[in-house]
C-alpha cells in the first residue's frame, strides 16, 4: 500500500509538472503596451518596438480595397497566442469586440472595423495613439500602435557638405527637411536645414540652385509629382522670406517618385527617397 501511495504521488508531480511545463511564457524582452491588458490565458509569441517608424491604418474601403492612412511615430508591434492548453479559445468577433469596449471606455473612437480588423484612434494624456487590431479564427491576434510624434532628428545638415557634393556631382541630397504627412507645409524642425542652404548661397553669390522635392513610391504618381513640386516651392519661398535669398537664384522643380535612391519595398528605403536636393544650373 506504501509503495502504491509513492507511485500515485509520483504520478501526480510528474503530471503537475508536465502542465506547467506546458504552459508558454512571454518571448523575451515582451509585455503588454501600456494602453491595454491582454485576453485572459494569452501569451506575447513575439514584439518588436521601434523609436521611429511608420504603419499604414485602414481608415475605409471601397471598390478598389481598403483606404489607408499613414501615421508616423514611435511603434509598438505586439502579437498574442492562446495557450496550447486552452480548452476554449474567443472567436475573433469577441477579440475585436473586447477591444472596442476598452478603447470606447477611455475616451477612444473605432475608426474602421469589419470582420478580424480594426483602426482605432485615442487621445490620451494629450498624446495621440493609432491602434491597428487583427484577428484570426485560430484565435491568434496582434497590436500594432503608434503614438503619434515627430522624429527626433539625428543627421544635422551642413552648408560644407553640400557645397563639396555640389562640386564633385552637381548634385546634394538634403534630408533635414520635414513636411506633415501628404503635405507641403514645413516643420519647424527643418529650421536648421534650410539654414545651412541659405549658408551655401549667401558664401556663393554666383551659385544658382533647382530646388527639386522628391517623394516615395506610395500613392499616386501624379499626385506625388504635384506634392513634390509644391515642397520644393516652399523650400524655395522659405529661403526667399526668411534668408533673403534672391528669387532669380533658385527654381523649383518636383521629381514626384521617377528618381528614388532606395527600394520603396522597407521604410528605410522610402524615407531615403522622401527628400529634398539642390541641383546645380
């Protein structure tokens, strides 16, 4: 009887210990955004998080597909798995649905949903999140978020930088330039980008410049074309208003997408052909 009580109570640690085992653990280095908690029983299979990056949120759909909208800013990638051990696990109608109670509860709105997707939009604490929601009748699902900001500029530009790219190519690619997404208007960080040009012509009296905008491979052609015409005319007027630069001196030309330096397939790649150049006449 002894022996058998051993056993059994064997038998119970061995299986005890097998469930926990079996039960996954958060990759490493994960943990739920700040904004929400997770469905009950999951577990973060893999995150990524990056300081400056950008996501396109489905905002609507209509005959061609879905309409999107890109937001820029810090991103949070976060992807849950149910436990194997499960015995239920939640449609994705009710993953969709637990998230639009949450968000609507602090104040969010649903931008966009339909079955396994949704967009929402919070302002919270004075900042603004973009939330994109995806659901699999696996019940699988995955977050990415993005606190809207702008990006922290780390490359300065410089007016002798430009000036020896200008000699040895004719050419200088200036990209401490920034503009509102899908517009022409200039941040105010570009101040001192745009100082440096200014730096340049004002050390050259002789030296005309093309002032040419370029864009990425995302969206229309032709609208990119008219984009990139409009940033470069404002380049222009900025350095004509605020730098005394003599109009006679500069013209402006957009290039829209027909000139990329990088693939348009990664986000490195766009944000290197979304700039402005100086071309020498």
């Amino acid at each position: 009887m002894k022996k058998l009580l051993i056993v059994l109570v064997g038998v119970a640690c061995l299986a005890l210990s097998w469930g926990t085992a079996a039960l996954q653990k958060d990759a490493t280095g994960c943990k739920d955004h700040p904004l929400f908690t997770r469905m009950p029983t999951y577990w973060i299979h893999h995150c990524d998080e990056r300081q400056f990056d950008a996501h396109d949120f489905v905002v609507g759909k209509d005959k061609k597909g879905f309409i999107t909208q890109r937001v820029e800013g810090h991103l949070w990638k976060i992807t849950y798995y149910p436990q194997a051990t499960a015995t239920q696990k939640p449609s994705d109608l009710q993953i969709i649905r637990n998230y639009e109670n949450a968000v609507q509860k602090i104040g969010g709105t649903v931008v966009w949903s339909d079955k396994g997707r949704a967009t929402f939009k919070i302002i919270n604490a004075g900042k603004e999140f973009w939330v994109d929601l995806g659901a699999e009748f696996t019940g699988k699902y995955s977050l990415a978020i993005i606190q809207k900001e702008g990006m922290a500029q780390d490359v300065q530009a410089s007016a002798e930088v430009f000036r020896n790219d200008i000699r040895s190519t004719g050419h200088a690619a200036v990209y401490g330039i920034l503009f509102d997404t899908d517009s022409a208007a200039i941040k105010p960080e570009s101040a001192q980008a745009i100082g440096e040009i200014a730096k340049l012509l004002q050390a050259d009296p002789g030296l005309r410049i093309f002032v040419v905008g370029h864009t990425d491979g995302t969206g229309s052609v032709d609208h990119n074309v008219q984009l990139s015409l409009a940033r470069a005319q404002s380049v222009k007027q900025a350095l004509i208003k605020e730098h005394g630069i003599a109009p006679d001196r500069l013209k402006a030309f957009g290039c829209g997408p027909y000139a990329p330096v990088a693939s348009n397939a990664s986000e490195e790649g766009r944000a290197k052909n979304r700039r402005v150049e100086l071309v020498q006449q």
